[in-house]
C-alpha cells in the first residue's frame, strides 16, 4: 500500500520522530497536511525553520530569548536577581511565570539527571548553575518536578553547592487547589501532613 | 513571557491549527523543532512540502497517488474492477488494505455527511462515485463508519444510485475478534445478534 506512496512514507517517517505525536495521529497529521492549502503549508514551515534560527538559550538562564542573548526575565531591572528557582524545562518556567507569584531569576535545566536515559550531570547545564553562584544568589529554590528524576537532579545540584552561603529550599508539596483528598495517592497526603503549616 | 518571544508565539500559533496537537503538546512539539539539530528541522519541512507537492487524489477514486493521476490501486490488473468498497477517509482505505482481505477497488468520499459542521453532499466525492457506476461495477461494500453520520452518508448514496442493477451490501457490525462481550455496549450486542450467522 506504502510502496507506491514513497514521499508519504517518507514523511510518515520523519513525523514519527517527533513527539508527542502518537503512532495513529502521525497519519492523521500527514493527512492534515496534504489536504490544507499549500500557503499556509509554506507558511508553517518556513515558520519552523525561523523559529529554529531565532530563538537561542539566555547565555545566563537557558531561557529561551529571541533577538538578544540574555533573556527578557535576566535583563529586566524589575527581578529580585538574588533568587535562583532552579527548573527542569522551559514548559516548567512558563508554567511558574503564568502563576505570576514569583519575582526572581530562573535557571534552566534541561532536563532531570536519568542514567538509564544517558541524561547525566554534562548533559544538563548543572555546571553553569554552579559558576552563577557568585555571591549575588541568596536563595535557591528548587522547582525540579516531585518525581525521582527530579528529586535526585536537586539532590545532585544540592551536593555539589557544598558549603556556600546560599539558603536553599523547594516547592510545598501537597494537595492541589480545587482538587479532592479522595483522589489524592497516599504519597501526596504523607507529603501534605509533614509539611502541615499554622492555621 | 510570550510578548518578548514574537517567533515561538507566530510558531505556537500556526502549530495550533494543526489538528490532533492538543494545546499541552503545541508546546512540546514547539519545544522539540528548537531543540533539534537544524538540518533534521529543515529536512522535515522540505518533506512536508515535498509531499504537498507529489501527493494529488486519485482521479477515479480519490485515494491518494504519486508520479500517476490514477493510484496503484485502480491501475493495478490484480484488483477486482466489478467490486466497489465505499470509505469516508484515506484511514479507512489503508486500515481496509492492512486487512488484506479485499480485492476490489475503493472510493474515498472524503469524509461522511454532517450539516451542521458544514460537509454536505457537495463537499464529498458523491457526484464522482454515482459516475463511476457506468456498469462494469457490479457490487457496492458501504464502509463508512457505524456513527449517525456514516450510517447516513451511506443512506444518502444508496437514495441517490437509485434502480440500477447493482448490488449493495455493508460491513457487518458485532462485536470485535478478541474483545469481551462484558465491555460491548448493547447497540453492538443487538446488530450482533440480528446479524447472527450458521455455526
């Protein structure tokens, strides 16, 4: 059936290397693509491949930035630039942005340290989070994601802080807003009970 | 956030049309096209546009094709020329084949039947299907789904070919090879049961 088809299969393919793209809607998308008009086809793409170009990491944060090499949150004068929340991913930083409670610096990850994965320390940029360290920080506060990736990637950072003067802390974890304890795992509840704050 | 990042905004914009990217994974994907190498990214798009490009719909039955106007399906000699199986999508054309049980020819109407999203007879192959019954067609296999658009869409071509000596026929519904009569819904149970057959 493919056979004859080999642009589509070629397509099929390169599609199939994207993620999040599960293995039914990479045709479902092929399909979107060879029945839209061929502009907005043109427009998509040359968009991507802009994209690619402009954006680069923040050379301090790994934020993304376009246009300039530090990113907006690093150059701007309204940032407390004595905290450091340390995150995972930039979809982490956007998410932390959006609740729009915090007012400091950001470093970026890129990631969670997963041996199994080949994600080690050099992998991540733990080693120009430790050179940011000097001496303007005064607090960190690790936003890595509560799973064991994420818990032991803070870990590590933690370790190899060693002796600086920096207070360090994490995100609460809890029971989320609007939602019921019914549904909650025993973990989570454990979590809320120990970090059970006055009233 | 977004107001200093003009190109991911325009990239996340135009990746929301795309269907079947929910609007989480819009950013992932987004997120993905920035971290890969630049010349996977832009073989990418050259396929899509390439595909765009080399893809046209089959002039007898819509199925897709490439480097011929007429698909490999109805040029093969192999295939059955008096057999004609009614599909609403390209999917169901390629699920049909995967099967590997059919041997006659196809036609893809493109979708089924459903005014209120604005797809009426005119926007499907219709008009093509009723001019292929020029006679070397002896039997019509209705396989568009079994939902009320598909049901309908077959009843609407079954009005509309009228007296001619064809004979036309469905896909049997009823409960699936290797599924458990426990999780089948009783519409599936029913047609199962009216459409039982000699042991």
């Amino acid at each position: 059936m493919f056979a004859q088809l080999p642009t589509l299969q070629k397509l099929v393919r390169q599609l199939q290397r994207v993620p999040y793209l599960a293995s039914k809607n990479v045709y479902k998308v092929a399909m979107y693509f060879l029945r839209c008009d061929a502009k907005t086809l043109e427009q998509l793409c040359a968009t991507i491949l802009e994209a690619k170009q402009a954006l680069v990491p923040c050379e301090h944060c790994f934020n993304w930035t376009e246009g300039t090499s530090v990113c907006a949150i690093c150059s701007s004068d309204k940032r407390d630039k004595s905290t450091l929340c340390v995150v995972e991913t930039w979809h982490d930083l956007f998410a932390l942005e959006n609740a729009g409670e915090y007012k400091g610096l950001y470093h970026v990850l890129g990631g969670a340290l997963s041996p199994l994965e080949g994600v080690g320390p050099d992998q991540l940029t733990i080693n120009a989070l430790i050179k940011r360290l000097d001496g303007t920080i005064k607090e960190i506060i690790f936003a890595t994601n509560p799973t064991p990736e994420g818990e032991a990637t803070a870990s590590y950072i933690w370790s190899k802080i060693g002796k600086q003067s920096v207070q360090i802390s994490k995100l609460a974890s809890g029971v989320p807003i609007g939602s019921s304890l019914e549904y909650m795992d025993r973990v989570t509840i454990g979590k809320a009970l120990q970090g059970r704050r006055p009233f």
